[in-house]
C-alpha cells in the first residue's frame, strides 16, 4: 500500500476533569474525515499521547477508528519510551483497522543504536503491520545520522519515515537514497520547503484547522507553482506562529471550540491554558477567516 498523502494528527479532546471526552473525540473524527485529507495519523505528540496512560491510549485508538469513515487510512501512534508498553498498544492496534502503525525513537533514557532497531523489530512483530519511524530529535533527543535513518527504513516491516526535522538536507538526501519508502513532512511550517527536497506528504497538528490550505500547498508544489505555494505557507505561518505562541495543542483546541467542533478545550495538565492574550491573536485570526 502507498501511503503517501496528507494526514491530521489527531488531538485528545478532555473534560474539565481530565478525562477524555468521547462526544468531541468522534466530533473532530468526523470534521477530519470531511476535510479532504488522506487519512488521520492517531495518538502521537498532538493527541497528548505521552499524558495517557496505555489504557487510554488504546481506548483513543478505539474510539477514531469506530468514528472514521473507510476511505481514510489511520495510522496507530504507538511509540512509548518502553519496549513493552509500545508492544501491548501495538498489539491492540494491530486488531484494529488502522492501516499502519508508527513509533516515534524512545526518549529520556540514552538507547544504543542496535537496542534502537531492536525496538522497532520488536513492536513491528506485535502488530504484524507495517511501521512508520518517527524521527523527532527536538524533543525525542536522539539526533539520528542520515546512514541511521537509512538503516531504519531497511529494517523488515519499515515502509515510511515521519521527519519532523526542519533539516531539509537530510530530507533530500533520505528521500534520495530511500526512493520506494514513503517520507512525510513532519514540522507544519516547512511542508512546501519540505516536499520540494522529496517528501511524499505530511503529518501535521494544525491539519485539523487548515486542511484546504495544506492540500493546496502540496497541489501547488506538485504542479511546479513555487510562487503560490510559498504565499499559501506565508499564509499558514502567520497561523502557526499563532499557535506556537498560545500552545499549539491548547492553541488548537482553542480554535476548534471557537468553530463549534468541539465543546471542550481543556488539555492534560501540566499543558498550558491559553492566556487571554494569545485567545485575542486566535479570535482574530478566526473573524478574519485564516481558520
Ligand atoms: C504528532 O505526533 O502528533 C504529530 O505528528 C506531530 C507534528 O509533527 C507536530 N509536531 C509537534 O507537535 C512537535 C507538528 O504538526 C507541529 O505541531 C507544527 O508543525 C507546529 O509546530
């Protein structure tokens, strides 16, 4: 199967009790699912996965695949900086209909780089479906070499890379040198910079409030229209240093609320509120119609 294409990363709409709201969970599904992307990438950074216990984690997993219509692929989020706990929410995403599973490199703890395929072999046999590394060195802290990467996407089972890395050089070059693998753009702000060094599609948090925008990004990128696709990611960055200034999931739940998608904006402690401040750049960037 080719995965290439556009996906949301899915958020975790919570109570005011931090306890997930299943109403707004299917509420955003559903928007998701008419916004013209390609799928739903679900349980990753964006859905506060790592504030989850496994259990909920699961239960979220459960919950967008019952809401989702077929004709998007999901990809499960299961990457956890344990071995054990990625195998159990792998093997509970691999009875369920997601097309593909993804693990972002585990974190906190320094792993060696044959512990590190190890892991991904290991989850990959657990969910007997195929697996998208998620390359994340800001916050994951494991700056992966290009050779590594590469070694990565050869192992059994491996079929695509998420790089949320604003290195463009290292996109070409993996693009380059893994041309049946799938690459998708992972920092929202660089998706045109980022397909034209090779990427077959992206990830993204802010999919869920400008879907159409992203889809006419990578139309204009694909139909060599530079100049367009760099006036419609001007356009998004305005956005995103928007959400980037308020808390990007706060951020983006804010902006749901407001539209009515869903009715609750409450994130995981420690998560940031988004500060009145911050509510009046989004409120004006909602009259004005950029979301
Ligand atoms: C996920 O794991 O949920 C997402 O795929 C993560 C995604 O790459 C986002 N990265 C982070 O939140 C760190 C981006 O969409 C990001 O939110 C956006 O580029 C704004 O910085």
């Amino acid at each position: 199967m080719n995965f290439s294409g556009l996906y949301a990363a899915t958020l975790t709409p919570f109570n005011l009790d931090e306890t997930i709201n299943h109403d707004d969970l299917a509420s955003l599904v559903k928007f998701n699912c008419e916004s013209g992307l390609d799928g739903l990438y679900v349980g990753g950074s964006t859905a506060e996965a790592f504030l989850c216990s496994t259990e909920e984690r699961i239960q979220t997993l459960e919950l967008t695949a019952e809401a989702a219509t077929a004709d998007m692929t999901l990809i499960a989020h299961v990457g956890d900086i344990s071995t054990k706990k990625s195998e159990i929410l792998a093997r509970a995403a691999g009875a369920m209909p997601y097309q593909a599973i993804s693990a972002v490199t585990p974190f906190y703890y320094p792993v060696a780089f044959n512990e590190l395929k190890k892991h991904y072999s290991d989850v990959i046999q657990a969910a007997g479906k195929p697996m998208i590394v998620y390359n994340f060195p800001a916050f994951a802290g494991m700056n992966l070499s290009g050779e590594q990467i590469n070694e990565l996407l050869n192992i059994d089972g491996v079929v695509a890379l998420k790089q949320t890395s604003a290195n463009l050089y290292q996109m070409e070059q993996v693009t380059r040198q893994n041309p049946e693998k799938t690459v998708f753009n992972g920092f929202d702000e660089i998706l045109a910079s980022g397909l034209v060094a090779g990427a077959n599609g992206g990830i993204g948090s802010t999919y869920n409030i400008q879907a159409q925008r992203m889809i006419d990004i990578q139309a204009a990128i694909f139909t060599n229209n530079a100049q367009q696709a760099t006036a419609l990611q001007r356009e998004a960055n305005v956005l995103i240093d928007a959400l980037v200034g308020a808390g990007v999931i706060p951020g983006l739940k804010y902006v749901l609320k407001q539209k009515g998608i869903i009715q609750n904006e409450h994130c995981r402690r420690p998560l940031n509120v988004v500060t009145d401040e911050h509510k009046a750049t989004l409120n004006a960037l909602i009259e004005a119609n950029v979301c």
